[in-house]
C-alpha cells in the first residue's frame, strides 16, 4: 500500500525530528531524486536517522488512516462474498442477505499545525544535499554539517530579510515599534550577530588551515572578536593581511561596528571612554547611549560580507 503525501503551494513536504520533535520542509522534486537508503540530520538538533523515521505527526495519522481504510474495505469486500452466498444458497427458503458497501474514500491531506522551522531546496555542488530556502541552521537535512562559508553568509543573508521584513510593515506599525524599542533591539541584536558570523567563520578558516592553532590561540582570549588582532593572528601564521583584502573605509566602517558590538554587549549602549578611543571620529560623549539606525546595519551586513569573503578565500603565502 502506498501512500501519497500531498505538497504544499510551494512544492515543499513536512519532516518531523523524532529526536526533538521540531518540524522544517524539504521540497519534494529534490526529495524524490535521492537516494532510496537515506539518513537524514535534524536542522535543529543535529540527530540523525533513517528518513522513515522522519514522519510528521499528521502525516503517520494520515497514513494509519489509510490503513484503517484498505482494512474496511477488505472486510467490506468478505462481507459482499458472504452476502453473495446467502442470497443464493436461502432463496427457497425466502430468506435474503443484503450488504451494500460504501464508497471507498481517500484521506485526508496532513495539515501540520505547527508552522515549519526551516525549509530547504537542493544545492548545488554538494553531495546531494537539500539547502535553505529560509535560512539559519548550520545542518543540511540529506549531508549534515554544512560548511563554514555556507552557515556565515546565509546568516548575513538571514540579517538582511529580517530588516527587510521590518522595514515592510505598515508605517502606523512600524512607528509603534520604534516606540516600544523593538526596532532598536532588532538593529542592535542585528549588529551582534554580524560581529558573531565573522568570529566563527574566522575560528573555522583558521582551524582548518592552520595545523598548530590551537597551540597560536592559547591565552589569546576572544580573538576573533577583534578584528586588528585577528588579522595579525592570520598573518602571523603565514597568510596575507586580510585588511588589504577589504577596502579601507569598509574596515573602518567594520572596526567602528566591532565598537559598537562592545558598547551594547557589555556596557547596554552607553558609550565609553574605550569606544571613543576606537572611533575617535565618533561625536558622541561619554555616557550618551548609542543610536543605530536601519542603514548602519545594512551597511554593516555588506562590509562583513566582504571580510568574510576575504576570510574564504585566505591562502597561505
């Protein structure tokens, strides 16, 4: 007995986590091109298990249901036979056995309740992997742990839809926000996360290129999160400058969100005497809190872009 499981508008059909229970898509056309002794990874949690173990709740009811169905409507089946039988073998008695079977019906499609964590399509140059449509997780569902450039520059993309979608919302809304300060929150949390995208994919470049690093990292800190010294660590280690791979206004424009990053992480954006000392252009005072605007985190989004591609590309000399 097979069982179809209907796609949504988009193409795309739900799995389930058996490990965490958390929901995310795949699109059927590249679910259906590979292979039939597959493992699937969680994008959540990482467990990973053979694709049948994958069934969203809906869609094991739905297949119970079609069991439950075939069933009843073999029994139907023995109980017309039966009824056959005695209309003919009672007729001269004048007794009569009548049956008469339902139509056979077809189950409903799944409706899955919850709404899906991630969805993904099929990458290209990958061992047939299925990659994000909606972005964030660090795991592909068909080939695991994605690479480092992968997770980097799909989480700035990631940052770049969400100040899309903020910036979309009516006007009487979005002033509403901007009220309540979620707007602030969402640029500054926006701010962080470019400082924390270029940190590991840093850490990960370095690590993997690097034989001896973490005998260069002992008692370095955070390193990664200072962009002057982690440049010098890379090219301490034999690799060109990546301050001369990123233009010079960008990596000042980068060293000043590094400073804000600090201001708001440790200091809840009052600025300080240190980041004065890093942006000295700033026309800030001490004590005043830090503003940052939509296109501060635009313009950030696109000068991490660009060390994170310097990143990738580092050679040793």
């Amino acid at each position: 007995m097979n069982v179809s499981i209907p796609l949504d508008a988009d193409g795309f059909f739900g799995r389930q986590c058996p490990e965490c229970s958390m929901l995310f898509r795949v699109h059927g056309d590249d679910y259906a091109a590979l292979p039939d002794e597959l493992r699937l990874w969680c994008v959540c949690c990482g467990h990973s298990a053979d694709h049948g173990d994958f069934w969203t709740d809906q869609q094991r009811e739905r297949a119970l249901e079609a069991a439950r169905a075939l069933g009843a409507q073999i029994v139907q089946q023995g109980f017309a036979r039966v009824a056959r039988k005695a209309r003919t073998s009672t007729r001269r008695g004048h007794v009569s056995v009548s049956f008469r079977s339902p139509a056979p019906g077809t189950p409903a499609p799944p409706r899955d309740r919850r709404r899906a964590s991630r969805s993904y399509v099929a990458m290209r140059g990958m061992r047939d992997p299925l990659r994000r449509l909606r972005r964030a997780p660090i795991l592909c569902p068909s080939c695991g742990r994605l690479p480092a450039a992968t997770v980097a520059f799909d989480a700035l993309q990631a940052e770049t839809a969400r100040l899309d979608a903020l910036s979309s919302l009516p006007d009487a809304i979005r002033a509403a926000l901007r009220e309540q300060g979620v707007s602030t929150r969402s640029w500054v949390d926006t701010i962080e996360n470019v400082v924390g995208v270029v940190e590991a994919l840093g850490s990960s470049v370095f690590h993997e290129h690097v034989t001896d690093a973490e005998e260069r990292l002992r008692g370095t800190g955070s390193i990664f999160q200072r962009l002057d010294d982690m440049a010098v660590l890379f090219a301490s280690a034999g690799f060109p400058d990546v301050r001369g791979s990123v233009r010079s206004p960008a990596w000042q424009r980068l060293l000043r969100t590094w400073a804000a990053r600090h201001v708001f992480t440790h200091n809840d954006g009052a600025v300080h005497e240190k980041y004065l000392r890093r942006v000295p252009t700033s026309r800030a005072s001490v004590g005043q809190r830090l503003v940052i605007s939509d296109a501060d985190c635009r313009e950030a989004i696109e000068d991490a872009a660009a060390l994170c591609r310097a990143l990738v590309d580092v050679r040793p000399l």
